[in-house]
C-alpha cells in the first residue's frame, strides 16, 4: 500500500506494476487486489501489470496479453481470450475443466447493462460472472442490479446475460 501511495503521489500518466502482490497471502493478496480495482476505476489511470498468475490478470486487466518466449500471443479482453483463444498455447493456457471456473474469471464489468432491472437484488460491481450465477441461483432470480464500490447503483445483470457468455463456448 505504501509502494502504490508513493508511485501515484506524482500523479503519473501511466504505472507499471510488477508483481506487487507475489508475496501476500491469499486474503490480503484478493483485499490489495480489489483496492487496486476500485483505485483504478476512480483515478482513470493506465495500469500495467505484469503477473504469471492469469487468475490475477483478468481479475484486474480491461485488456490482457499473453505471451509465449517474448512473443505476443494474443492481446484482448479476458473475455475473449477465454472464450476464443487465438492459439493452442493460450487455449492450453486457460483450458480449464469446468465452465463455471471459466465464469469465475469474467468480471461483472465487462458483460452488465447499463439498463437497471426492477428487482431488490444487488451485487457487487467486483464480483466475477462465477459469483454473480451463485447468487441467483441461491436469492431465486433471474437478474440483480451492480452496485459500485460507492453504493450506486451502475447497471444490471440477468441470468440471460450470463447464458449469452456461455452459449457460444458449448
């Protein structure tokens, strides 16, 4: 937290990060994380970010580059790089046994609308798509509003949305 306060105290254009959280425990690693997110979000600054965890690169990536022995592999939203992966290095990359591992990986963010839906139930503008299906499923609706990390409320998702990311990967 002291190394991010003092790199952003002169107000630069453009950070690069690398590893930053490589030495932390889980909870604090995923806390630092989330900071980092909202941080971000709010200051509409240009993060770089070098990480070998891909988990932790779409979890805080707009815009995600793989790379293979200094070469580009493919550069694209995290979305994309899962479901259309450009190779068979980045496929074996991000090959993971369960679609919802996959949906754990796709922020709220990049899939909600911007249209709020009428119900009472709210998540988090943070969550993955993993967390947002899990609440649903257990609160028994089909949509949620997104609410910001200042208690706005920023858009909506429903389960459809949620099936429009999954239908093209079956």
């Amino acid at each position: 937290r002291v190394g991010l306060a003092r790199a952003m105290a002169s107000d630069p254009s453009v950070m690069l990060m690398h590893e930053p959280f490589g030495a932390m425990d889980a909870i604090t690693r995923a806390v630092l994380q989330d900071q980092l997110k909202n941080l971000q979000r709010n200051l509409r600054k240009t993060i770089m970010f070098v990480t070998p965890d891909i988990q932790e690169a779409f979890k805080l990536g707009n815009k995600v580059i793989i790379m293979d022995k200094g070469q580009v592999q493919q550069y694209d939203t995290p979305y994309n790089i899962l479901f259309n992966p450009a190779n068979d290095y980045v496929r074996r990359l991000t090959q993971s046994n369960s679609m919802y591992d996959k949906l754990c990986l796709v922020s709220v963010e990049s899939v909600m609308d911007r249209a709020v839906p009428l119900t009472d139930a709210v998540i988090g503008l943070g969550a993955n798509l993993g967390e947002a299906l899990t609440y649903m499923v257990k609160n028994q609706t089909n949509d949620c509003k997104v609410m910001g990390s200042d208690g706005a409320v920023v858009g909506g998702l429903s389960l459809d949305k949620i099936w429009d990311v999954v239908r093209p990967a079956l």
